[in-house]
C-alpha cells in the first residue's frame, strides 16, 4: 500500500515541476506496482490517477486500554494493567522485579510473537518467559479503536507444556493473523514500543540500517521501489526491443539469397525505418501476392484457369449435328416445299367452295375430278403438309440454338494468359490453342461449327489442363522455398510488434524514472523534515546541560551508501556526536528518533509504550524526559515503565499532568497495580496541599478553589471520553465535544448526562449524593477568582473529591 503522505508530495511537485514526455498517472502508477505501469502504458487511466492519490484504506486509530497477563514472566495469577485510552502521560513504577517490565515485555510478545532483547542472547533467557509459580500462561491487551463501541481484543494462549513459538493468536475472539487487520506493516514502519534494551543499541546499528528504519515510516522503500519498477519496465521495454533486432540481419542475408518475390517485399519493409511490419503482415497472410503484376498472383490465376468439360463439349458438339441431321431429313421430298403446297391445296379448296356443283378443273378443265371424294381427300393431304411444314420449322429452331448455345461456350482469351512478363511457366501453347478455340467459323453451318469445336475443344482441354499443373507445380515449389523464411517470418512478426510498441514507450518511462531519480532527494528531504524538527525539539528539552549540540539531522543516499547523518558539536566544535556522547546522551537521542517515529500520523497506534528510559541519565536530563514525554502526551497516549523514582518526582516537580500507576509483586508472583498519582488526584492534593499550609494569608487560598475547579475539569473530561469511546465515538469527535463546554456546570452537565445544556440540572444530581455540592460549585465556577472559602478549607477540597468520584463512569462488565 504506497505512502499517502508520499504521494501527495509526488503529485505536488509534479504540478510544480512536470516532465516532458511522460504524464502523472505514469508516474504515480509506479508506486502501485509493475501491472498498474503496463496499464498506463497500455491506455488504461491509471485507476483515476491524475494528480492526486488515490484513497488507501487504513486501520482504525486505537489507544491502548488494558493489559492482562498470566502466567508470564514475572507476572504469575492473572494480573491488569488498565490504561485511560486517550492522550495523556502514564507512569507505572515499581522496584525491580515488581513485574512492570513484564507487562511491556507480554505486550511486545502479543503484537510482534517474540522479545527482541531474548533474540540476541543465549536460549536460556527465552527458556525462562514461563512463571514459575503459575503455568498457564494467557496475554490480552484490550484498545480502544476508532468507531467501535466495544473495545478490540487481542490475545495469545499457550498450551501447558508449549514452547514460545507455540502459542495461538486471536483477534476479536477469532484466530486470525495481526494482518488480518492491516497492523502487521504499521507495526513494523512505526513501531509504538520501545524497551530499555532497544533504547540503549537503537543507535549501535549501521548508518544504513538507521537509513532504512526512518525511509520505511517515511514511504522513502515505497519512493525507491517506484524507481526500480520503472526500471525494470524500463528494461523489460529494451530487452524487447533488442530481442526482436537481434535476429533481423540473418533475416536480411536470407531474405537477399532468395528470388521470391515476396522476400524483395519483406526486405524492403525491414530496410525501412521503422519496420514496416504491416507490409510484412500482408505478405505473410498472401494479401501481397494479390497485388496487380505480382508473379504470384499470376500464377495462382494460371492454375485457376476456368476448364473447358469435356462432356459439355461433346454434348454441344453432339447436339449441333443431331440438330442439323434433323432439319436436313425433314427438307428431303415435299418437305422442303411443305408450306408452298399446303397454301395451294388451300386456295384450290377455297375455289371450290364457291364454284357449288362444278366438278371440272378450272386449271385443265377436265371433268369430273372436283368431286366430294376429291375434297375429302385434299383436306387430308392439307394437313399433313402443314405438320410437315410446322415439323421443318421447329427443327431449324432447334439447330439455331444450338449453334448459339455452342457460340456462347467459345470465349474470349482469360487475361492471365496476355499479360507481359515471364510467369516461369510456358503460357503459349494455351494461349495459342485459346486463340484458335475462340476463332469459331463464320456463316452459321452447324457442321463447320460441330467440327470445330470438336477440334479445337480437344486442343485447348489438352493445353488449359498442362499449364494449371505447369502453375501448380510452379506454385508449390516456391512456396517450398518461401516456406522456412515464413515459418521464421511468422514467428518473429509477434516479438517485433511488441518491440514496436516498446519502442514507443521507452521514452515516456524513461522520462518518469529520470523525474523521479530527480525527485528523490527533494522528497526524501521534504517527507524527514517534520521528524528532523521533531528530533531538534525532544533534544532541546532532553540535553539539558550537554555540551553537545545537535545539527542538521538528514538522510543521504539512496540504493547504496544510504545513511542517518548526525552532524553536531561539542562546546562549539564540529565532532562526530556518536564518539563522544555518554550512554545517557545516547539514551536521550535514541528517545528523541523514537518518538517522532511511533507518532507518525500515519500510524494507527495512538499510544507508545517505553521500558525503562530513565537508566543513566543525570537528574537534569531527567527532567528534560519529563518534559519531552509530557510534550508527546499531548497527542499521543505515553506509557513508561520505570523502576527509576526520578521520573514520577520530576513529574510532581514540574506539575506535569501524568497518571501514575505502582506495581508491586507479592510471594508467589502475584503482582498488584494501584494507582498513585492522577491530573484529578494531583489538583485534590496540590489543593489540599494549600489548605492545610499554617500561616497563608486569606488570598493566598484563593488558589484552592482555582485547584479544585481544576480537579472536577480534569474528573469531567475523563468522564466524558470514556463514556464517548465506550459509544464507539471517534476521538476527534471526543475532542470536538470537550471543546464546546464554556462553562464549569456545562462541562459537568456534558460529563453527567451526555448534554452540554442541562447545566441547570447538575446541582440537584450532585446534591442527592453530596449535600454540600450547591455552595462547593458556586465557588468552584468562580475559580480563583471567587474570593475567600468560608469554613474549612481542607473540608471544602474533600467534598471536591467526592464529587469527583461521582463523576467517573462505572467500569464496563469485565473490564
């Protein structure tokens, strides 16, 4: 998941500063990856990617509540350390050997499965994590997380008898991994706990390794990873490129030593620059070959040539003269002359109709003959010649479309065959027997005709026939030859069209790769600022009259060489700060690295826990800790384990506002926690402190009721997070709603019912449970300000008390 933070550095300087040849969603892909690059690159929009981020879905901010412990360490019966879940200091002291250290060491096991401490030593410190005294070894922290209403649980069981290694980790009540809820990267970038051990070798680790441990919270990995992505995109684009050339000059010897014709096409398309692989394309699919004046195309037409059937020709030759034979029986006799007599016997009928009762021939004038017999006997022979006639004429019909359905078999010479130039095969012979097919005898005889086409239909079967298997062969032995260099062809054209389209790309990531190589120390230096100025701050206040000044704290170098640099002096002079500083310097410069780390924004650990920080430090410096710690608490929940009694007496010292909590170990491992010191317990104390001072004058007390409000605020405050967290209330909306009160009773009304403007109703709430409540809160809302307090004060504070107790929320079922 890339730094959003980071990103939205990259975008900002890709407004200010862009680069030619490349585009923003190029870049800001790089940080999602080699897939999300290619998609760019393919015309993909980058998953929305312009100039801003996209969103990333990050785990819930959670403050630490409770630790519980059994069986572990020093820690035997089930013991817990509850914790006010919000920002605020934290103490929880003890002797050595109390158990404190155990409740650090558990959580570290918790959250990360081992001790980092026991990883560098011998087995027998991992051989003794189990108590001696109790054997059933269970560890439960309980956090406060964001928009939740019950509290997160996590917890590691070990099974009696298991090793370390052994345990089961559940999350909510489920086994399930710390991934599972996205802290196991949060974990490891900004690590919230820091142990004495930690503390003292934080800085015995390479330059380098300080490098890599600060670039990984700072998503510097992420900034270097999309280097490299580009890189390797880069790389890939050149390989595919190179690759696809590599076998381009054996191509060209090959494609010269051939006389195809489409190697000369292939040769002139890799002569071309760029490759005119489209041409190439063409030629490989015979789109080429279908060019006009391509040999091949002729050839192909040549071995198409349309054959003449011999059947048909025979059946066309067959029919002209059964045709003929027929019209020329049928004209033989009387039947030439068919109609002529039919339309004399006609007349001679129609004569004889109108002469009634002659029997003479009006020809000859013989008598007699012009009978009824006569005519009987001329209507027949009328009818007969008239279906000879009739039988003449559709003979001659029939001939006629035989020769033009024979005409229409001749046709004119294919234009394969006339076309210049040297196919390879002979062309002429059919040619010429096409000619002499397509010269048909004039005049219309169907004999002359039947003769011809059965001469020169025979002619040009015979030749038509030999130049499609002459064209054939032809084919076939050039595909032979062209075949190996297309085979070559085709399996080379994919890599070439890839190394095309790398070849356009390559300038676009490279522009984004040099953009980002330009880039990288602006944005190292940019995203370390805030945490150079937050290590120059936790210095100030930590050194305390160390002759040795912190300087510029940077990052320099990248991929190699990489380091944390720590410039400084001592009493003015420049020297190198890790040579010369004491264990308690180092201690105080580690802490100062460490918190700025763990209280990144970006983390959703709203809490630190250290071990121990205290050991060898000088009593100033002590109070420098104080004071950087309460600094972090602001924002930050702060837990330190101590056994050192500086640190809570610093505390009180410098009136730092600071929960502290004893523990305390009894026979038998049993550990006991009790809280000592609260903000609410230290205003009642610093009140009660004032009260009972003999000899202040009457002014001088007026600051008692200033404490006392004091105390109730910070009791309301309190009152009001838990109740809201238990709700499952962000802690931003805590905030906003502690901001709203403008008023003592507001704050207590909020704290009491949930409701800022039921002011008017805290002082009969109170007063059920505590008479004096009405006239104590009429001079706590008047602060210091209020004038003298009438009776005794030390009463007056105690009745503050009380009511602070009234106001803390009840503990939840099994807390």
């Amino acid at each position: 998941m890339p730094d959003a933070a980071l990103l939205s550095l990259v975008a900002a300087r890709w407004e200010a500063h862009p680069a030619t040849g490349t585009s923003a969603p190029l870049v800001l892909a790089a940080f999602r990856g080699r897939e999300a690059v290619l998609g760019v690159l393919e015309g993909e929009d980058g998953g929305g990617a312009t100039t801003e981020p996209a969103a990333s879905r990050a785990p819930d901010p959670v403050h630490l509540a409770a630790i519980t412990v059994e069986g572990f360490r020093g820690i035997g019966e089930r013991a817990t350390l509850r914790l006010h879940p919000a920002p605020g200091l934290t103490l929880v002291v003890g002797r050595n050997g109390s158990g404190k250290s155990s409740f650090s060491e558990a959580l570290e096991i918790l959250l990360l499965g081992t001790n980092r401490r026991w990883d560098r030593r011998s087995p027998v410190w991992r051989d003794g994590w189990r108590n001696l005294h109790h054997r059933h070894t269970v560890i439960e922290a309980r956090f406060a997380a964001d928009g939740r209403r019950e509290p997160l649980v996590v917890s590691r069981r070990w099974d009696d008898g298991a090793g370390l290694q052994e345990s089961t980790l559940s999350v909510g009540g489920r086994q399930r991994s710390l991934e599972s809820i996205g802290w196991a990267q949060p974990l490891a970038s900004y690590p919230p706990l820091l142990s004495h051990h930690e503390l003292e070798s934080a800085l015995d680790d390479t330059p380098s390794h300080l490098y890599d441990a600060l670039a990984g919270i700072l998503g510097l990995g992420d900034l270097r990873a999309a280097q490299e992505t580009l890189r390797g995109v880069r790389l890939d684009l050149e390989r595919a490129v190179r690759a696809a050339g590599d076998p381009v000059d054996a191509l060209v010897r090959r494609l010269e030593d051939s006389a195809d014709e489409r190697a000369a096409t292939v040769l002139a398309a890799l002569r071309s620059r760029p490759w005119d692989l489209d041409a190439i394309g063409e030629t490989l699919s015979g789109e080429a070959a279908a060019d006009e004046g391509s040999t091949l195309r002729r050839l192909s037409d040549l071995a198409a040539l349309p054959v003449l059937a011999r059947e048909e020709l025979e059946a066309t030759v067959r029919g002209l003269r059964d045709a003929d034979r027929l019209v020329t029986e049928l004209q033989r006799g009387e039947g030439a002359r068919a109609d002529e007599l039919a339309d004399l016997l006609e007349r001679a009928l129609e004569v004889h109709a109108h002469a009634a009762g002659q029997t003479a021939c009006p020809v000859c004038g013989t008598e007699g003959v012009l009978t009824y017999a006569w005519r009987r006997h001329t209507g027949e022979r009328l009818r007969s010649l008239r279906e000879d006639a009739e039988a003449l004429r559709a003979a001659r019909a029939r001939r006629e479309a035989a020769i033009a359905g024979a005409t229409l078999l001749v046709t004119a010479v294919p234009a394969p065959l006339t076309e210049s130039g040297d196919p390879g095969v002979p062309v002429e012979p059919a040619l010429q027997a096409w000619r002499r097919w397509s010269a048909i005898p004039e005049g219309g005889d169907a004999q002359r005709l039947a003769a011809h086409l059965q001469e020169r239909g025979q002619q040009l079967i015979a030749a038509v026939a030999e130049l499609r298997r002459s064209a054939r062969e032809e084919l076939d032995r050039r595909q032979r030859t062209w075949r190996p260099i297309a085979d070559t062809l085709v399996t080379w054209l994919p890599a070439a069209r890839d190394a095309r389209a790398a070849a356009e790309r390559v300038p676009a990531v490279r522009a984004a790769e040099t953009w980002l190589r330009d880039a990288h120390d602006e944005l190292r230096d940019e995203r370390f600022r805030p945490i150079a100025e937050a290590v120059q701050a936790n210095w100030s206040a930590l050194r305390q009259d160390s002759n040795v000044s912190l300087g510029v704290l940077r990052l320099a170098g990248a991929s190699t060489r990489r380091q944390l640099v720590l410039d400084g002096s001592v009493d003015g002079e420049a020297a190198p700060l890790l040579g010369v500083m004491s264990q308690g310097e180092l201690n105080c410069l580690a802490l100062s690295l460490f918190l700025p780390r763990a209280s990144q924004p970006e983390s959703p650990f709203r809490f630190v826990v250290i071990d121990d920080p205290v050991q060898a430090m000088d009593p100033s410096k002590v109070e420098g800790l104080a004071t950087a710690l309460a600094a972090a608490a602001r924002d930050r929940q702060v837990v330190v384990l101590t056994h050192d009694t500086r640190l809570p007496e610093a505390v009180r010292f410098l009136r730092l506002p600071a929960t502290v909590i004893e523990v305390a170990r009894r026979e038998g491992s049993i550990v006991e926690l009790r809280e000592l010191d609260s903000p609410v317990r230290r205003h009642i104390d610093d009140a009660l402190a004032v009260a009972r001072s003999d000899g202040l004058p009457p002014e001088a007390r007026r600051v008692v009721a200033g404490f006392c409000r004091m105390a109730l605020e910070a009791a309301a405050t309190r009152a009001v997070a838990q109740r809201m967290r238990r709700e499952g209330r962000r802690f931003a909306d805590v905030e906003a709603e502690l901001e709203r009160p403008t008023t003592l009773l507001m704050l207590l009304a909020l704290a009491l019912f949930g409701d800022a403007s039921r002011s008017a109703d805290v002082v009969p709430r109170l007063a059920r449970d505590e008479p004096g409540a009405a006239e104590t809160l009429r001079i706590c809302n008047r602060g210091a300000h209020g004038g003298a307090i009438p009776g005794d004060p030390a009463a007056f504070v105690r009745v503050v008390e009380s009511l602070t107790r009234l106001l803390a929320p009840p503990e939840p079922a099994g807390g």
